[in-house]
C-alpha cells in the first residue's frame, strides 16, 4: 500500500522518519465534492439518495435560530430523517455512542452533519463507529478504521476547522479529559454545502477561533523547513493573507458577502491538503493545544493562538528560513537582519491573533505550571514526538508552554 | 442539475451568460488521485485491478528510448495488456478510432495512458467513444458524452496539459482540418503517475512549449475582470510565479530533480481546477490558438504564445485591473502609471515567452492574411462567443490576429 498524505496528520510517528531536502513524494487524493455559494442549501434535495435513512447531526441548536435547520429539513422533504442534536463543541465521545447506538438500531445509511467542525468532526466519528467491532474508543487511541464507514456529508455552518473538506476528526473524552485525533480517506465527506451567508449570524467570537484556527492549520504545514516547494509555499501564503485581510471585514457585525465568501473558501482551503503534498508538516502547536482544551476546557482556536508564538520562538533556528518568508510574503516584513525579520514576524503573529480579540498568555486563563506539568507529564508517558522530523521533544514542550506563561 | 465547472471550459455559451461582481456559486470535485515522485511508476501494479484486460496507450514511441516503457512493462507483469502505439501530437479522431474498434472487439476494461497531454486527452476520447451509438465525432461536436465511458489512467511523461488531473481533451481532424474541445467528470484519470524524473531527457522545444502552455492555462483562469476572489488569484500567481522563476533551470540539458518537480507539479496545477472555483474564465486564446493548429499545424504551445500577447492588448481595458495585478504580483512591475504598467506587463509576458526559446509573431511562420481570414469566418459561421461574459467577438478576433502580424 501506498502511504496516504492523511498520515501526515495521524500518524505523525512514521511520517517523522521521512528526512528530505526536497519536495517528498506523495499521495494526493481528495474526493470530497463542493457545493458553493448562495442558496445552494436548497440543492440538498439533488445530492442525496432517497431511500436511505439519513442521520441529521447537528449541534447545540444554533441552527435552529439562523435560519439554516428550516432551510435543511425543507430541503429534506419526502426523505426518512432522524434527528441528533446536541453535538457539543470538542465533541464527547458518550454522545456520540448515543448516536451510533441509534443508528445501529435504526438501520442508518447516511450521515448529514449540519454545523461546523465539531458536528463534522463528531459525525466521522459515528461513521466509523457504527461498523467497529470492539471498544470505539481505539478507533482514536490505536487509529483502527473499519473497512466500511456510513457514508456522511455536511452542510457547513461555521468555517474554521476544514473538517468539511478533510478526512480528520478530533474527540474529546471528557471522562477522562481526553483528546485525540483519527484520519482516514473513508470518512471524507461525499459533499459538503458551503453557502456564505451562514457566516452573518456567526457570533464575533467564534468568527475570531474560526479565524485564528483556519490560519494556524496553514502555518502546521508551512512554517517547518524550506524544501523548495513554491507553489505550496506561494498557495499557504495565498490562504494566510486572505485571512489576515479579510478578518477584520468578518469581524464587524453583518460582514458583506464577499468577505464571509472569502473566510468561508479560506478555512476550507486551509486545511484540504491542497497546500500540503509533498511538504513537511508540524501540528505539535495542535497536539499542545489539544491537551489545554481537555485540561482547561479552552476554546481550541484560542490555545493555538497562545502556543505558537511559543512555537515560534522556541523552535526559531530550524523554523528560520520559512519564519522569513512568512513575513516577508504575508506580513510584508523586509527590513532588517534576519534576526530581526524573525522577531518581528513572530510579533506580527501574536498581534494577528490580537486583533482578533484572543489574548495569547497562559496567565490570561489563569493556568499555571501545574497544568502545564501534567501536559509535559501525558507527552513523556505517550512516548510522544511531534513537530516536522519529530524535533519537538518534551522538554520543548515545557518551553514552548512556559515561553507563554506571562 | 447543479451545473459543474468544466462546462466553464466546454460550454462556454451558457457560460458566459453569468455576469458576476462577486465569486461564482461553485461545484468542484475533482476525484483523481496523484502519485508523485521519484521511482513511482512502479506502484502501477498496486494500483491497477488484475483481471480486467488494459489497453495501454502511448504516442510516436520517444517512451521507448527514455526507459518509461520499460519501467511500466515491468510494473504491468501478470497483467494482460493491450498495447496501442502511434497516438500523435493533437490526437487525430482517425487514429483514436482504430483504438476504439481494437476495445469492442477485444472488450478492454481499463485504459492506461503512458505520454503527455495528446495521449492522455486520446485516451480520453477513447473511453467515451467506446460506448457512443452514433457518430463518434458527435462527442466533440454537440457534446454528447455516453453514461459509460470506460475507466483511464495515466503515468504521465511531458508536463503541459494538466490533462492527468481534468476531465478535457482537446481532439483534432486531419481529414476536415478541425480542432475541438470536450469535457465530462467521467473522463477524469482514475489515477496519474507524476515522476519528475521523466523531464530529464524531455527535448528542450517541448520543455518550451509545455511551459508556455502552463503558464497560458492559468492565464485563462486568471486575466479576466477582478471580482474580488483574493485565494484563487494568489494561487494563480503562484503558478505562474514558480513556472517563470523555474523555467531556465527547465531548460538545461539535463535539469536538477527540484527544478522537474515544480515544473511537473504547476502544469498539474495550472489546470486542475484548483485555482478557478467561482472565477470567470477566458479561453479566447486557446480557441483562436487551436484554430492556428489545426490550419497550419503549429504546436499548441506556441499557438498560445503568438496569441496571448494580441489579447492582451485587444482587450485592455476590460482585463485593465488583473493585467495591473499580474504585472505586480509575477512580473513585479510596480513603477509608473496604470497604463505603464499594463504596457510593461504585456511586453514581461511577450518576452518570458521569448525567453523560453519561442518566436511570437505569426510573420514568424510565415501565417498572413489568408489563414487571419478563414479562422475569422469559421467563428463567425459557428456563432461562437469567446472570452469571459462572452466578450471577445469576431472582430476582436480578427485584431488580435492582425496585431500578431508583424
């Protein structure tokens, strides 16, 4: 077999084997279909299948108050629908295992997750879930995919996480503060509907996650080390500057068409592997900040935007000549030494995420040294390495976390 | 139905009916999957089914002494295997014929394409033909595509056409000296094998003209009016950008591996529909380019180069605000007055085509007056529209043509 670009991401262990100085050689596969624009939540009745039960996932209800539950189930007419609410964000394992229990008992043949990521995310899971013989939960910690998944598709409405176009999903386990991610080409969606105007009615706060989520993916698989990859380079910066451009124009009260068009198509570019074949990849920011959110319960946008500029720093020698570029090219940063270019760039980034009304400092959330102990203590057990080449040891983890205490 | 992006390329009548401001609803799904790098023309044989009978398709055997045909003989062992040789530069309709009759009467399950754009796009054709009732040249003509076609793939050797990731295929007519496109998501390759490695030996006139092609195809996504769709126009530009910087180490006699592989992956990425989801898209100088081909047999590339530079200047004003940012962002022209830097910015692309060895006026190959004439009254008889929003009429045609004299 082939390996697949999606191990990059969930099974970080062997791709940090690969050591290159150039492009890497890779899979690139992504069926997911599209469907983008205004009103194209009314073209759900074309895309699928009369004839199966269909699971509708969706959150805690949101939905139902913009408009976009009324324009589904109208959508839906005709069609045999059992409704789940209550996906929680960082979704729950037991809740999802309601879900898979009813779709077992139920005979559920296709899965329509309507919100943002964790909806998506959570409905993977169920999808996968569904036909695994055993504990579920290994599905996470030990990366076993059954061969057949149900088959899902989404109606997005909150960009940040990709999850729409992508064949990833994070979990938590709040029983056991637990959160991990699983990967596979079977759960990619069979379409996902994107239609911007879901963007209006998106409260500030989540808009600036969203925002900080969609712009830290990109910098997992830009900011490691330059193998000469332009048009990888060039696309990653693309998707950067228009989120940095843009968030502000999102950010007011009812953003205009274009801009939620443009955030919408961003977060979603940001993370489809488009930008990501044959380069090197990091997510040791992710995998940090994954162990705040089941620790402290953060917002998961707002602990990347506290850990990278950690990142940034401590690991700024092997990270140096792509920190360079990402201001040059994103943040119009060219005077000074390379030093200088490096610190201001790592400035910029933190002020970026700033702007967005996130503060970036531990101390901000009154967290300590005691979480970021048990945090250093989960990664020395797990036998963890992370970043591009497994160069983010723990002992970089407790200084990328205590960079950021204050 | 939802309509589908690459009617945006073979039906351009309905297409440019749609007058935008602001970024197109889309679909986009393009389901091929990419192997790419060194030594994978040797996974053939994982990913072909054993039990279906292959035609294997190539072109005027250059396959044979660059080694290709002996690394995939070898990965298609146990397989049985048709072979069909001969398919020439712009595939000719009596050729790909023969190829049709040799797959009904030997029921052949699979295609494998091994070549460049003009066999993958053959190939193509073959997988619908097969299965057409009627006249086959009916495909090209109104379009028609049969609802079997038959499954293809491609191990890819001259870098151009970006036909191993799309669902086109241009096809010519010696007998009639006509050239037409077609386009459907059933003649998307299963899967395309991209080893870099294969530029090595690639002659220089044909390393030029895939170079061209590339750059003109983003182009035609690109140079139109500017709706404000800032990811799509920095990944445009990144193609560009990564094919005029990578050009003169292209050329060489024998060019380094990185320089092959960014070369490989932008002709890919030139005209994969990544860059163009809810653009308006041109093609004015692939259909008047088409015609030179298929009245003067000059090759497609520098057709392209010949032509762009009169639709630049013919069509101005229309294309004022993205030939400035083209000027800006690839060619780095920033000085001057609008207009200065639209004349600067058509010269840069006038003259990167002349550094890749490519002469750009018709008086060059002895193409006058006569040949302007009858391309002119062939668009007129057929009623086309070119362009986006079907700007660019007969007489533009004809200007652009005569601006190309001399």
């Amino acid at each position: 077999m082939v390996y697949n670009f999606f191990y990059y991401i969930c099974d970080r262990r062997n791709y940090n084997l690969i050591q290159t100085k150039q492009m890497n050689n890779f899979v690139f596969q992504n069926p997911t279909k599209i469907v983008f624009g205004k009103g194209t939540i009314a073209q759900l009745s074309e895309l699928l299948y009369k004839g199966e039960k269909i699971m509708m996932t969706y959150g805690g209800g949101s939905i139902k108050k913009n408009g976009v539950y009324d324009q589904v189930k109208k959508a839906l007419e005709g069609f045999t629908v059992i409704e789940f609410g209550g996906i929680e964000p960082n979704p729950d394992f037991d809740t999802l295992m309601k879900a898979v229990d009813i779709c077992r008992k139920e005979g559920v043949g296709f899965l329509l997750a309507v919100g943002g990521g964790s909806v998506i995310d959570g409905t993977k899971f169920i999808a996968a879930a569904v036909e695994y013989q055993g504990d579920e939960w290994e599905i996470l910690t030990k990366k076993q995919i059954p061969n057949d998944c149900l088959p899902l598709a989404s109606v997005l409405t909150m960009p940040a996480t990709g999850s729409e176009m992508n064949s990833n999903a994070v979990i938590s386990r709040r029983a056991t503060k637990e959160k991990f991610d699983f990967g596979s080409p079977k759960v990619y969606p069979v379409f996902s509907i994107l239609d911007p105007e879901v963007v209006y009615s998106i409260p500030k706060r989540q808009k600036a996650n969203g925002l900080a989520d969609s712009f830290i993916h990109v910098i997992e698989q830009y900011l490691t080390d330059d193998i000469n990859t332009p048009i990888q380079d060039r696309w990653a910066e693309g998707v950067m500057k228009t989120i940095v451009e843009t968030a502000p124009k999102v950010l007011v009260d009812r953003p205009d068409y274009d801009s939620c068009a443009n955030y919408m198509w961003a977060a979603t570019c940001a993370l489809n592997f488009f930008i990501s074949p044959g380069v090197n990849q990091d997510w040791s920011t992710h995998m940090i900040g994954h162990e705040l959110t089941a620790l402290c319960g953060l917002d998961h946008g707002v602990t990347l935007a506290i850990v990278l500029p950690g990142t940034m720093k401590v690991m700024r020698e092997p990270k140096k000549a792509k920190i360079i570029m990402l201001g040059k090219n994103v943040f119009n940063i060219t005077a000074g030494t390379d030093d200088e270019i490096v610190d201001k760039t790592i400035d910029a980034t933190e002020k970026f995420f700033q702007s967005l009304g996130i503060k970036t400092l531990l101390s901000d959330y009154n967290i300590g040294d005691d979480v970021i102990n048990e945090i250093v203590r989960r990664f020395r057990e797990r036998g963890a390495v992370l970043g591009e080449h497994g160069i983010v040891t723990y002992d970089h983890v407790e200084k990328i976390l205590r960079s950021r205490l204050a």
